[in-house]
C-alpha cells in the first residue's frame, strides 16, 4: 500500500487512515479471543491494555503493510 497520499476529490487523504481502521478491526479482534479463551481475566487496567493493544497492531500494521 505504501505510504503515498491519496486524492478523492481533490482532497488528499492519509494512508494513516487505512491503517487505523485495520487496527481498529484487527484489535478488537484479538480482544474477542482474549475473552474467548480465558485470558482476560488477567488483564489489570483494560483501558490501558486497549490503547497499548491498538498502538502495537497498528505499528505492526504500518511496519509490515508499508513496505
């Protein structure tokens, strides 16, 4: 995907937001089977383990889509 600008409309547009979007997608999945299995119970601050859940998903997202 690369991380050029895109233009819709003459508006450019990040390709940060992509990659959010699958972040976002892609951490609430793993959320799902943190429940799943049992594991979440080990979970002390829920709230900080999201957003330290979705910053490592999205920089892996970024590091290995980027390219």
């Amino acid at each position: 995907m690369g991380l050029r600008e895109w233009s819709v409309g003459g508006v450019l547009l990040s390709p940060l937001l992509a990659y959010v979007l699958f972040a976002l997608l892609l951490t609430g999945v793993l959320r799902l089977v943190l429940q799943r299995i049992g594991l979440s119970q080990w979970i002390w601050h829920e709230a900080l383990f999201d957003c330290a859940l979705f910053v490592c998903v999205l920089a892996g997202s970024v590091y290995f889509l980027g390219q």
